[in-house]
C-alpha cells in the first residue's frame, strides 16, 4: 500500500505547477474581494490535481473496487461540476443540481445508502422510502459543508485530512478493505495540495477541489458507518464537526436575520477568530484543533456505551454551544448560556 500512497503524493506535487498554468491559462482565477482575505489574484482548480492523483492511484492499486463504478461517475459530476464554477462561477442553484445528479448516481445506481439504524431503547428504525432521499440529504449536506470551510488558505484541505484520516483509522479498526485505503489514498493526496496551498497558498482548491472532498468523506462515512446503530451513525456527524457546526450556525445566522439561507456573509467561524485579533495563520491552526478535538471525541463516541455516548454527545453540544456564543458565530447578542453563567457569577460575588 506504500507505494501507491507515495504515488499519489507524488503525482499531485507533480500536478500542482500544471494545473496552476492551465488555470491561470483558462481564467480559473479568484481575484480579491470585500469577503475574500487574500491579497492576490490566485488560481484555482487546484483540486483537479487532488481528484487526478488520487485517481491514478486508486486505479493502480490493489483494491477491490466491486461496486465503485456509481461512486466514481458521481465524482466525476462533482468535479465537472467545481470545474465549470471555477472557471465561469455557475449560480449556487445548477451547483445544487449537480450535486443532487451526483447523489443521485451513487444512491440509486450504486445503492450507498442508509437504510436503517439501531436507536438505543427502542430498536431497529427502517427509513424504506425514506432511504435514498435522506442519503442524498447527507451527501449534498456534507458537501457544502467543506465547501462553505473553504475561506482561507489550507482550511478546507487541513480539516479534510482530519476527517480522511480518523475515517481511515476507524475503517482499519472494522476491517474495512474499502474504505480505509481509500481514504487513506485521498490523504495523500490532498498533503500534496495543502504544500501549495498553505498560507500564503500559491493556489486554491476551488470548488473542484471542495466539492471532491466533500462528496468523498460524504460517501465513506456512509459506507463505513451505514445500517448500524444511531450511535454509531451520528460518529461521522462528529468526525465533520467543525465545518457541520460551521453550517448548522450560519444557517441559524441568516435565519435570525431574516437573511436567504444561501446567501454570504463574513461571520462564518474563521472570519470571527480573525475579528478576535488571530491571524490568518494561527486562525487555521487553531480551527485544526479545533478537528483533531472533534475526531478524538468520535473515536471515544465510538467505544463508548450508549448512555456513555449520550453523556459525552451532551457534554460536546454544551461545549460548542459556548464556543459558538464566545465568539459571536450567531451574532454578538446571542449569549444565552454565557449570560446565565454571568448572572450566577454575579450572584455570588
């Protein structure tokens, strides 16, 4: 498996400067903007190096790829898909569609999807019908979810490692000869990328790139934690925690102020650490953190027993709660938990 994981590592570090050129040639540029926080007009596409190395490397190697046939069709909509956007910026709307159209390939033809779960105390749950619009739900959720991440320089790729490898490392512990080396592959590649693009970044990922990514972890998580307990389902929701929080709360966020839910804004978690005074820098390191926490509390989440898992999944959500309220990701008037604690301090001096 060495050999193939130093190949794909390889071949996307032997890509980045080619694809940077093609970019550059076809006008697959982000210039600076009012929301952007570079200060250069910078390529993109660089995640058709990523999809490109990776896929060498799959192909070659010895996996059994059984089925994969829907999963790589859809990857190679979604990247079609980040392609066209980065070149010509598609409107959120056909984004949505070809991600719908990828979902839809890898649920109904490649029949990746949840098709039940295990609930504490209550027993088996079966969604029938309910099954392949709820999994084509949770891949275009993901989606966006690296996707909206992806707003500074080695974020989106940073946080994908995390996720690849925790995915990797709990497919090992089950013994899944799918999923783990092609995580790990993805891993690979992606380290090849994020040399390039780790601030200051000579080159972005684009949508091609998020898009990849997201459908990627998307469709692993599904296929390494389906028909299992509720439990166990809900570990790639942790895995995923900071770019799903990040989500989750934006959504909240333009919903308070009577906002589109699809529209922009500058208060997504890492324009709120940098208006705490982080750099750009210490901002993505500490939201790597930020992942390596999450994916910790998932491998304990996964060994736990199920009121030890409810315990624990209460005691995440409180934490982020407080997180998210400390550092305005709402809204600077949103401070439910911190104004009763500051009323409890109050009370006791």
């Amino acid at each position: 498996m060495y050999i193939w994981i130093i190949l794909a590592f390889g071949l996307g570090v032997l890509l980045i400067p080619i694809v940077r050129r093609f970019a550059n040639a076809v006008g697959a540029v982000d210039a600076p903007r009012e929301r952007h926080n570079h200060k250069r007009i910078t390529p993109t596409l660089g995640g058709l190096a990523i999809f490109i190395s990776f896929s060498v490397a799959f192909f070659l190697a010895p996996i059994d790829r059984t089925g994969f046939i829907p999963v790589y069709i859809g990857a190679l909509i979604v990247v079609a898909t980040g392609v066209v956007d980065d070149i010509i910026e598609l409107s959120p709307k056909i984004k949505l569609i070809g991600q719908i159209v990828a979902a839809l390939c890898v649920t109904v033809w490649g029949h990746v999807t949840i098709e039940f779960i295990n609930v504490p105390f209550y027993g088996q749950l079966d969604f029938g019908l309910l099954s392949i619009p709820l999994s084509i739900i949770w891949i275009t959720a993901i989606i966006n979810a690296v996707n909206l991440i992806d707003g500074l320089d080695g974020l989106a790729g940073g946080v994908s490692i995390i996720a690849l490898t925790t995915i990797a490392g709990m497919a090992l512990l089950l013994k899944d000869a799918f999923v783990a080396p092609v995580a790990i592959l993805l891993v690979a590649s992606v380290f090849a990328f994020l040399i390039f693009n780790f601030p200051p970044a000579s080159i972005f990922m684009g949508d091609t790139g998020s898009l990849f990514l997201g459908y990627m972890i998307a469709i692993l998580s599904l296929m390494g934690f389906k028909n299992v307990t509720f439990i166990s389902l809900l570990v790639p929701l942790i895995i995923l925690g900071v770019p799903v929080s990040d989500t989750f709360f934006a959504i909240v966020r333009r919903l308070k102020k009577k906002m589109p839910i699809s529209s922009a804004d500058r208060s997504h978690i890492h324009h709120r650490l940098m208006a705490l005074g982080f750099t750009e820098r210490q901002t993505v390191l500490l939201i790597y953190s930020m992942a390596l926490l999450f994916s910790l509390t998932a491998f304990v989440f996964s060994v736990s027993t199920a009121w030890g898992s409810i315990i624990l999944l209460l005691l995440m959500i409180i934490c982020v709660e407080v997180i998210v309220e400390f550092i305005g990701l709402v809204g600077e008037d949103y401070r439910p938990i911190l104004n009763v604690l500051q009323k409890i301090h109050r009370k006791r001096k």
